[in-house]
C-alpha cells in the first residue's frame, strides 16, 4: 500500500503551476504519483545493492527533507499503524487493539454490507442507523464481538465457498463463544439496568441461532435491482436457526422498558421488530410487539403518482373480499383492511419494477421511493400475521370458515410476493396442509356453491403452495387432495378456461411479476390432470 502526499495551499486545494491550468484533480493526482515514481527509480538506480553485501544505506540528514514525502513516514512507522486496519476503524479505536486485520474487515463488511436488510429506514435513512451502530460497538465489547461473528457469518455466506475458509470458521467460533461469556458476565452484573447495546448483541445472537456452522452459499448471487436484493438477505436469516433463549430474554427486557418505542435508538427498535415479525413468519404466529408506527400512516408518507396500471391493479385488486362484506359477511372488515394495504403495496412494489429504468426526469413523478417500499412489506406482513385465528373443526360456523379461507389466502400470497421464504423452511407446505383441512370443512358449510370465486381461489393457492413444497414427504398427497378439491369448482378445466381463472386471482390479490407464472403451472397441470382423467374414464 502506497501513500500519496499532494502539496497543497492554505485552502486545501492542490498547488498548481502555470502548466497544469485545467488540469483535473485526478489527472493532477496522477502526474504526481509518475513524478514520485521516477524519483525513487532515480534513486534506486544510484545505490545498487550487490550480490553478497548488505545494501549500504544512506547517510540521512535529519534537517533534510527527502525527495519523496511518504518515505520520511515509512523511515519510522509502519503504514498500518498511521492509517489503521479498515475503513471502519482508520485510527484503531475500537474493540481489542491486537485484533487481526481480518477481524477488522469483517466488522467492517457488518457496517456496510451485513446490516443494510435488517437497518432498514422508515425514512430517516441508512447512515443514521450505521452510525448508531458503529457507537454501541465502539463502548461495548458485548456488542463487538456479536457484530464481528454476524459479520463473519453473512461474509461467509454471500461468497460461498471462499467465504467459508478456515480463518472464518475459527473466527466465528471464537467470537460467539466470547460473545456469549460476556454477555452472560454483564447480565450478572447488570441484571436491573441492561443497555442497549446488551440489547442489540442479544437481537444478533437470536438472528444467528446456528451462524457458527453456516456454510457458504454456493449459488448466491446479487441481484441487479437494489430493492430486490431482500429476497436473499430473508434467505440468509432463513438459513439458520432462530435463537429462542435470546430472543425471549429480549422480549422480556423490552416489555419491562414499556415497549419498543422505549429505546433511544431507532435501529434497534426496528431490528428486534424485524427480527419478531420473521420469526413469527417462519412459523405462522402472530408477532410479540405491536408496530413501531401504523402501516396506513407509512401509506401516507407515499408522494409518487400511481400510473395507469397501478391505477387498475387498486381498482380490481381485493374486490372479491369486498364482495364477501357486501354478502353479510361485516366481520371481515378488518381483513379487507389489511388486504387494501397489501394491495397498495404491491401496486407500488410492481410500479417499481416496471419504472426503475425510466429517464431520470421522469422517475421522481412515477417511481416509488425503495426505502418506503422495503419497510411496508414489514408492516403489511405483520398486519396479516395479526389477523385473529378461529380454530376449524366439525363445529365450525360458515363465518368462521370463510374469515379463515381469506386468512390463508393472505398467508399465501404473502409467501409468493411481499416476504417470499426459501422451500427449505416448510412454510409453503405448512400453508398448503393447513388450507387442504379448512377447505374440507368449507365444502361441508356450502362455500363452494356460496362463494365459488372464493373456494377457486383458495384452491389454486393451496396448488401452488403444494407445487413448491419441493421435498416434502407429503407433497403428493397435497397435490392429490387439492385436485380433489378443485372438482368443486366450475371453470372448465381447459387451457382456454385461464384468462377466466386469471380474473378470479386478481379479484383478490395477484402481482403478475411473481404469480404468473406459478399460477399458469397450476391451470395447466389441473387441466392436463383433467384429461388424463378423462381418459381413463373413457371405454
């Protein structure tokens, strides 16, 4: 690593002579490294060093000044030190002073790469939340250690099989291990008063349950589109384990404190309301906390102009829910609620993915702000996971049936377009068994004939979610009770018959970008199962 020291005036600007007028600053950068370079091969050349002598140093005159500036700094201290181990660090102030420059670079991959899911904004940006960060790892060794191991562990993954080298095991071995001593050290004798950077090591150690045995995702790759990038960051936080024993201490110390609108620091708050609301996710719970803030009041913080197709997916979307209420069904007006914010969502998240390329004068009128757009798919998942559950068994009311049929298709959609899980979690199986026994009881109460665009709809949810349940022992069953099923419906199972089907989905939710293409997979195996069907029947 070189150093490079450009004379400057009292200004701060680069000294120029009468030559270098209209010179650029890095052009004016480059003729000086040249100029340096010839020096010190001019000065090479005058003392050459032989075979079988030590090379003779040169006489120096402290008074003197050397040719070349930064060699007077590597006559005394070494670079590193001067400039110290990372962009995170430049003057080594924070954590063990002995740390390894690895170790540095992996809290410095945490700060600028690892966080950017979790520290999501609200609107006051990203830099506030990395420089809350940067501070409870500045004055807490707890938090130092936690931070480094989930750096490790995100570096570890994101570049696959080179992240997971030896060095990066023992590492994150090493730092959890000491993570956990000293945080159960500070709890012992911080028990009454935790802070909240104890707070924050806790949250990390729970996200990263098993992240010391995390390998390297060989088929990661970023994605072109910025806001896209969250599919995988949920993939990674999917990958492992949740930390029960730290998530529930959290819980515990937060309730205490009144809430999560009772920390100092913004980031925080949101990371444990993000860390909530997917382990809620993974396993269909209803989350611990409330919302920091509304999601209706994120909704009117939305200053974009929704163009013509944003306009006709508003107009359709969720209507069918709509038609239930009209129907006499009153106790689903919240769900329809939390369905017209889903619908909002995905007409800004589709905006997006059609207007991210357009000119730059035209996106500030039609393009959605990503920041918003990333922290209300939190906000619309937590509102449908809120949604009250009624228990589904031979008592079941109609009302009741049908307020859970709308749940899970809530549940369904949300897997496919606002927080999509990776298959390894089971959550589309579990969503398919669960809609396969309530729509058994729904055809004892009458929904199919009823609702027949309600039970369909269901139905083809259910299919989908069966069809991607990929190494579930019951996949087939699934499958097999979901066509079963599908005879209750009344579209001509015909390849025509999917523009009809089509206007069913959207009449509740649909995003085509995500849907589409899984939803014409459906038809088609329905239709094709149909005709094998039909076959056999046939003498």
């Amino acid at each position: 690593m070189k150093v490079l020291f450009i004379s400057c005036d009292g200004q701060g600007q680069a000294r120029k002579t009468s030559s270098d007028e209209g010179v650029t600053r890095c052009q004016h950068a480059a003729r000086e490294y040249h100029k340096t370079a010839k020096l010190r091969r001019a000065r090479n050349k005058a003392q050459p060093v032989h075979k079988f002598r030590k090379p003779v140093k040169p006489l120096v005159n402290p008074t003197d000044e050397p040719a070349v500036p930064e060699l007077k700094l590597e006559q005394h201290l070494p670079i590193q030190v001067l400039l110290g181990a990372s962009r995170s660090d430049p003057f080594n102030t924070i954590g063990d002073a002995g740390a390894p420059l690895y170790v540095h670079e992996m809290l410095d991959h945490a700060i600028t790469s690892h966080w950017s899911e979790l520290c999501l904004t609200d609107g006051e940006g990203l830099n506030a939340a990395r420089a809350e960060m940067m501070q409870s790892v500045m004055y807490s060794p707890i938090a130092w250690y936690t931070i480094v191991f989930a750096g490790a562990t995100h570096n570890a993954y994101q570049y696959g099989g080179r992240g997971t080298t030896k060095q990066n095991e023992q590492l994150r071995l090493v730092y959890k291990t000491k993570a956990i001593s000293s945080l159960l050290e500070y709890i012992q004798e911080n028990s009454d008063t935790v802070s909240e950077e104890a707070l924050l090591s806790m949250i990390t150690l729970a996200s990263h349950g098993t992240g010391e045995n995390l390998k390297g995702h060989d088929a990661y790759k970023r994605q072109k589109l910025p806001f896209l990038s969250h599919l995988h960051d949920v993939e990674y936080y999917a990958s492992m384990d949740i930390g029960m024993e730290h998530l529930t201490a959290v819980y515990s110390i937060v309730d205490q404190r009144g809430g999560l609108l009772t920390l100092r620091r913004r980031s925080l708050a949101i990371i444990i309301q993000l860390c909530d609301i997917m382990t809620a996710w993974r396993g269909l719970q209803r989350p611990h906390f409330g919302l920091l803030v509304p999601t209706n009041v994120h909704i009117s913080k939305r200053t974009h102009e929704p163009d013509v197709v944003a306009q006709a997916m508003l107009r359709t979307r969720t209507t069918g829910f709509r038609t239930l209420i009209s129907n006499g069904y009153a106790g689903l007006d919240h769900l329809v609620e939390v369905a017209d914010h889903t619908s909002i969502f995905s007409a800004d998240f589709d905006q997006l993915l059609r207007c991210y390329d357009l000119p730059k004068e035209q996106q500030p009128l039609h393009t959605p702000k990503i920041a918003l757009v990333r922290y209300m798919r939190w906000c619309v998942l937590h509102d449908i996971l809120m949604l009250p559950e009624h228990l589904i068994d031979d008592e079941s009311l109609p009302e009741q049936v049908v307020h859970e049929i709308c749940r899970h298709i809530l549940f369904a959609y949300a897997v496919f377009v606002v927080v999509p899980m990776p298959l390894k979690t089971k959550l589309h199986a579990k969503i398919a068994e669960q809609l396969a026994r309530i729509l058994t009881r729904a055809i004892k109460v009458g929904v199919p004939s009823q609702h027949q665009g309600l039970f369909h709809c269901a139905v083809a949810w259910g299919w989908m979610c069966a069809e991607k349940a990929v190494g579930y022992r019951k996949r087939e069953k699934l499958l097999g009770s979901f066509a079963t099923l599908l005879e209750f419906t009344r579209v001509p199972r015909k390849p025509d018959s999917w523009p009809i089907v089509e206007e069913i989905m959207r009449s509740f939710l649909w995003m085509e970008a995500y849907c589409d293409e899984p939803g014409r997979k459906f038809w088609a195996n329905a239709c094709g199962q149909a005709e094998d069907d039909f076959k056999v029947e046939s003498p």
